[in-house]
C-alpha cells in the first residue's frame, strides 16, 4: 500500500483482512511503498513519514505479524530500484500507455500534472516489487489483476533475453485473488480516501456512530413511515459485510415493513462496526512508534536479504559485470 495516510474500513475489508488469512498458509511479503507514493505526490512528500508510520501501525493493528511474515519499506530495499531499472530497459512504452489506471488516473486527477516518467513507468517499478521475491502468487483484488497480467509479460520477456545455465530466473506469479466486498462511504460512493468518505481503522466509537448517523440511506425512505430496501441503501450494503445473520433479517424485515427507523437501524451498523474495530485498536495501542520503525528495519533487512539472492541471479543471467558485494 502506499503511505497516503491512515487506512480505512474500505482498506481492510478490500486486502488487509485478507492478508491476515494469507499469513495462516503462505510466507507473506507485505511492504508500504513509498517511492510509488512519489509517483502522483511528488511535488509534497512533507508527510510521507508519517504516513509511513500509520500505515505501518495499521498493518499490525490489523493482525499482520511480523513474526511470521516480512514487512517492510519499499525505499529501504534499493534492489527494488536496481530491478526496476532493468526491467524498464525490456518493457515497451506502449505496454505502459494501454494500463488501464494509467489513464484513468490522469481524469481522475486532473489537477495533478501527471505527464511525469516516474506515473508512466510505475508498473515497472511495481512487476520490480512482486519479481524481485520470486514469488508463486500476488494477492490482489478484481481491479488490480492487469498490473499482475503486465508483471507476468515483463517476466517473460526478460526470461526470453535472459537465462542463467538454460533456466529462467523470474518465474511468473499467479494471481490470488481476495474477496473484496463493496464498501460504501458514508456518501454512498465507494470508500475512498479522495472522497473523504471513509470511515478509518482508528476512528473511536464516537466518530463512528457521529458518521453513521450522516450517512445517505435509500433515497425513497424520505418520511418514518415510507417503506425502503436494504438493497438500495448504502448503510444496507455496510449491514451486508458486517452484521450477523439475525441483525441482517431484522434490518430487511425492519426497512420494508417501514417497522424501524433509519437512526435506529444506523445505530445497529454501527454497533457491528465498533465490534469490528475494537480488536484493531487495542492492538495498535499496543506498538509504541519506536517498535513499529524496529519491525519496519527489520523486516526490511529480511526483504533485503530475499531480495539480493534474485539480484545475484538477475544480474548473472544478465551478464552484467559484478565486482565485491552489491546492496547495503
Ligand atoms: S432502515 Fe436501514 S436499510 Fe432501510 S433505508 Fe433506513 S438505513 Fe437504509
């Protein structure tokens, strides 16, 4: 994830609950990627490192453990940079240009001169991030399946240049892909930072009742007495993802019978939310600062670590002429 601030439910339920799962079955690499942050921030990086810090404290208030899996900052692993200068060497510019975010992106923030290499060449930087571990799979989400498609034909053309004793050496990663339920904000538009919609992982209880209480409901349930349906109600779809089966028959029975209130029926959203958030936050308050950037340095040495054992082989296959001992 990028450092662009504190991580919301929508961030949660989207990958991060996922990953925790992930831990239980695979050796995980998670990192905060700072340099991707420049790629659309570059002209502002005065929070970068607190951003840095509350993502990371929200990795682990979340249930990633450092014990059983690596996380780390992009920025601290230079091969991150090596790999990504070399896979940029191979990859068409035509490859980058049809990334359907790439020009998505550039409507979407207008307002931002995005017309620099680094927001072009991103995928490369990112097809670096997943090959530089050799990793079997890349859990993503339905949106985020063409990096991966472009990150397995940036391995394929390298291992088609290159080859160390007649074997490839950036095998290409599987997609995994996580369930990402809609979450609405309380806008009704998707939960987003950028619509300042969000409801964040360390909201206390009274801001998260405080937004539920303004969030839009069925646009047909105008008066107490007018019947609606969940199914056109964001607070619905939120009662969808996190209410128990009972609470869900209730709301459904409740707003088409017009039988409940709208206030009563967002104080029951909320009361699934405050349960949902109330383990993520006493495990942050566990981590003072000064733990968390421990776990960040070394996670980040393991990463390094992994990510030098590819180097060697990348830059073998490659010929590139090595002296001494390359990485930090
Ligand atoms: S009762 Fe609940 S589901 Fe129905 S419109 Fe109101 S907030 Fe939405």
């Amino acid at each position: 994830m990028r450092p662009t601030g504190k991580l919301h439910l929508g961030n949660f339920m989207g990958a991060l609950a996922n990953w925790v799962k992930l831990q239980d079955k695979y050796e995980c690499y998670f990192f905060i990627a700072d340099w991707h942050a420049l790629t659309t921030g570059y002209d502002d990086t005065s929070l970068i490192r607190q951003n840095t810090l509350d993502v990371l404290l929200d990795y682990l208030a979340a249930g990633l453990d450092p014990e059983r899996s690596v996380l780390f900052l992009q920025s601290r692993v230079l091969q991150h940079a090596e790999l990504s200068l070399l896979l940029g060497m191979i990859t068409p510019v035509g490859w980058l240009e049809r990334v359907p975010t790439y020009k998505d992106q550039q409507q979407n923030l207008a307002d931002k001169d995005l017309s620099n290499y680094g927001f072009l060449g991103y995928p490369v930087l990112m097809s670096a991030d997943i090959l530089l571990y050799q990793p079997q799979f890349v859990p993503v989400g339905n949106d985020q399946t063409a990096h991966v498609e472009l990150t397995r034909e940036v391995a394929r053309r390298f291992n088609q240049f290159y080859k160390l004793g007649g074997r490839e050496v950036l095998p290409e990663p599987d997609v995994l892909l996580t369930p990402s339920p809609k979450l609405p904000g309380t806008d009704g538009r998707k939960m987003s930072k950028s619509y300042g919609n969000t409801i964040q992982l360390t909201d206390p209880e009274p801001d998260v009742r405080k937004k539920l209480k303004t969030m839009v409901t069925d646009p047909a349930r105008i008066r107490r007495t007018d019947k609606g349906d969940p199914d056109k109600c964001p607070v619905g779809d939120l009662h969808k993802v996190f209410s128990t089966p009972e609470t869900l028959a209730k709301v459904y029975d409740g707003c088409r019978s017009a039988g409940i209130g709208c206030i009563e029926c967002k104080g029951w959203a909320a009361d699934a939310l405050v349960q949902i958030l109330q383990p993520i936050q006493e495990r942050r308050a566990r981590y003072s600062e000064a733990q968390a950037l421990e776990i960040l340095e070394d996670g980040s040495n393991r990463a390094r670590r992994r990510a030098e054992q590819t180097m060697v082989e990348v830059r073998a296959a490659m010929r590139m002429p090595m002296t001494g001992k390359s990485g930090q």
